[in-house]
C-alpha cells in the first residue's frame, strides 16, 4: 500500500511525540491525542471529502474500541486506547486501522520479550502472561484485582506507532 506523505509524517510526528512522553512522564497526555485525532479526520475531510472523514472517524471508533477491553482490564492505560484512536484517524479506514492494532499487539509483544530478557525476567514474565489468560476468559473489570506484573514499565506508545506504521506499509 503507497501511503500519502500528508498521513505518513503527521503520524510519524504524532507517534513520536507520544513515545517521548510515555517513555518521559508514563502518560500520553489527553492535549496530544484529542487534537490529533480532530486533526486526522479534518485532514481526510480536506483531502478525501466528506466520505473520508467519514471513514477516518470509522477507523478511530474501531482502533479505540478494539484497545478499550485492555483498558478496562488495566492492561493499558486510557491514554493508549485514545492514542491508537488518534492514529486510527490518520489512517483513514477501518480496514487500515484493525491491520495496525493487530500489529500494534504484535509489535507490543516483541517490546515486552526484549526488555523482559534484558532485565532478566523473561521466566517471571512469561509466567504473569500466563496468569492473565482466565482474567482476559473471565472478562474481568476495573473492579476484579489488578493483574500481575514484573514492575517493568513497558510503554505502548512506540508499539502503538509500530503498528500503525506497518499497516500503512503492508505488503498485502
């Protein structure tokens, strides 16, 4: 897929913005993602009409709500499921964005096993990833117990813009 320079540099931008925030402040800050996503859907409405803000408000409804069940279950943070909302709307389909949070899981994943193994936690890790498998069955919510984690922070952020990127660039 050949992706438009006026989607790829405001995402490239917004996603590193976000990544330096979350990697400096563990937030991604609600004055970044809200004017992006307006941002994104009133850029498509330039350039594609009214069908492709239409679209780019599609695209940002599905990535957020598609990441909205791991905020609930305090696997992520709310800032997370509005960032990939925000890039849901700079990439302009709902097709695009269920491409970009799949591979933003994936990406996520790769994150979380590098910086497990070089803490050398990967056992401990593994194991807290196991554990989580009949709270995600059980569709736990903010009021069940918090999962358990290795104390690492790992932000999404970077994954979020991974994937995201990945879906603009798939070979398929």
């Amino acid at each position: 897929m050949d992706s438009p320079l006026w989607v790829t540099i405001p995402l490239v931008v917004l996603g590193m913005v976000a990544t330096r925030e979350d990697l400096k402040t563990r937030r991604i800050p609600n004055t970044v993602t809200g004017p992006a996503l307006l941002l994104g859907v009133a850029t498509h409405l330039a350039f594609r009409g009214p069908s492709g803000a239409l679209a780019a408000l599609a695209g940002a409804l599905l990535a957020g709500a598609l990441l909205f069940p791991g905020w609930l279950m305090r696997l992520m943070g709310a800032g997370d499921v509005k960032l990939m909302a925000a890039f849901g709307a700079w990439l302009g389909s709902v097709e695009t964005s269920l491409y970009a949070v799949l591979a933003s899981l994936v990406a996520g994943g790769i994150i979380s096993v590098v910086v497990a193994v070089r803490r050398g936690i990967l056992f401990r890790t593994l194991r807290n990833a196991a554990l989580l498998v009949p709270r995600l069955a059980a569709g736990a919510g903010q009021t069940g117990p918090p999962p358990a984690t290795s104390g690492v922070y790992v932000p999404k952020a970077l994954a979020l813009l991974a994937g995201s990127l990945f879906a603009l660039w798939r070979p398929f």
